[in-house]
C-alpha cells in the first residue's frame, strides 16, 4: 500500500507543476501580446496575476502530506 501512495503523490506533484506551468505559459501568451502596446500596464498587471497564482501554489502545496 505505501507505494502506491508514493506514486500517487508524485503524480499529484508532477500535475500540480503541470498545471502551474500552463498558467504561466497562457499568461506568458497573452502578455508577450500586450507587451508590445503597453509595457508599464502589462508589467503591472503580471504582479497582480502571478502573485495570487503563487499564493494558490503555496497552499495547494501545503495542503499535500
């Protein structure tokens, strides 16, 4: 039974990672778009999106044994 969890959590580990990166590469997208408009706005605004997505991270990963 103990490695089945152990499996279990690196697969939780490699989806939670999976999922942060797609974030940050929609994020990534999006930006390198505006980036060319506005660069002080879309600067501004990645602060504003990136930091709850890292607080979100952080608790998700603390909420894992």
């Amino acid at each position: 039974m103990k490695p089945l969890t152990h499996i279990f959590k690196g697969i939780s580990h490699i989806l939670l990672r999976l999922f942060i990166g797609i974030i940050l590469l929609i994020m990534l997208l999006g930006t390198s778009f505006t980036l060319s408009y506005n660069p002080e706005r879309t600067i501004a605004s990645w602060k504003d999106k990136i930091i709850p997505v890292l607080k979100v991270a952080k608790t998700v990963k603390d909420l894992m044994p």
